[in-house]
C-alpha cells in the first residue's frame, strides 16, 4: 500500500516547541542515555547535556527558530565531551612528563664515575650536607636551617665530604 498525502503529513508533524523548560522535560534523559554510551560516563554525559541546555536558554531567543533546536543541543553536548576527552588527554601527558622529570637521574661525575655510589658511601651528615648545597643549590644558611644544625657544623661536614671524595677519586675508589 502506498502512502498517502495525509498520512505523510502526519508523519510530518513538527512539534513546536514555546520553552527550554519543555525541550528539556521532553528530550534530556534520551541525552543522557544516549551521551553516556557514547563516552562511557553518565556523569561526565549529564553534565555535558546539563551545560548545552544551559546554553540553550542562554540563547533561546535564537535557538527557538531553528528547524532542531535539539540537534542544536546534542551537538553543544558532544563537543562538551569531546572537549573534556582532549582535556584529560593533556592532563595525563602533562602528569606522565611530570612524573619522568622527577624520576631520579643517574649522577655521574665528569670523568664517569657513579656519584650515587660515592656519595652514598659518606656518612649521613655528610651526604646530606653535600646533596642540599650541590644539588639542591641551597645556601649554608638554608642547608643549617633544613638540618637544624648551626652554620659552622654544616661547613664543617661539607668539608669532611669533600675530603672524603677527594680520598675516594684519588685512589680510584669507583
């Protein structure tokens, strides 16, 4: 049977519709349901239905006279969550840098020799001293402060490490 005019002007109809209010009533749990398959969050999928609403009654003056007002809103919605994918895509590439720049390099000295190994062969007074001037870059004063140990008892460890570096590379203890 072939379709006739009248019943495809029924099929035709089109819904006007005078509010967000009712737009939203009508359509934002299909949204959701459907938003929440695509990004596999339903929160993340509300809140990007939520904010495309909001923005539809932001600018429903001109939205209204739209042939779909709720196409205009499924797509502020999608790009809501592809913003917030590219988002968490750069937070996590920005924390894995983060976390490889933090990560401890190898020291060595000039000629190759393992400063760790050195290093940790002081005694912990020593070490410290030496770890928080050289590397740390902190003053004598600052050193005294993080230890709480007077300045003269932090000159004088870093003194003795050096001496005790000074013993290791000239024997060749590597």
């Amino acid at each position: 049977m072939v379709p006739t005019v009248n019943e495809f002007s029924e099929i035709s109809e089109v819904t006007v519709v005078e509010s967000v209010e009712a737009l939203f009533r009508a359509h934002y749990a299909r949204l959701v349901r459907a938003l929440t398959l695509a990004s596999g969050s339903s929160e993340a999928a509300a809140d990007a239905v939520q904010e495309a609403f909001v923005k539809a009654h932001l600018h429903w003056r001109r939205i209204q006279h739209y042939e779909d007002p709720v196409g205009w809103i499924r797509r502020v919605a999608i790009n809501r969550l592809r913003d917030d994918q590219r988002r968490l895509g750069r937070k996590q590439r920005a924390t894995e840098r983060l976390v490889a720049d933090q990560r401890p390099q190898p020291m060595q000295w000039s000629d190759g020799a393992d400063a760790a190994a050195m290093l940790a062969a002081l005694p912990r007074q020593q070490r410290l001293t030496i770890a928080l001037f050289y590397v740390d870059g902190l003053s004598v004063a600052e050193v005294a402060a993080a230890l709480e140990l007077s300045e003269g008892a932090v000159k004088f460890h870093l003194h003795q490490g050096r001496e005790r570096l000074r013993g290791a590379f000239a024997k060749g203890d590597r």
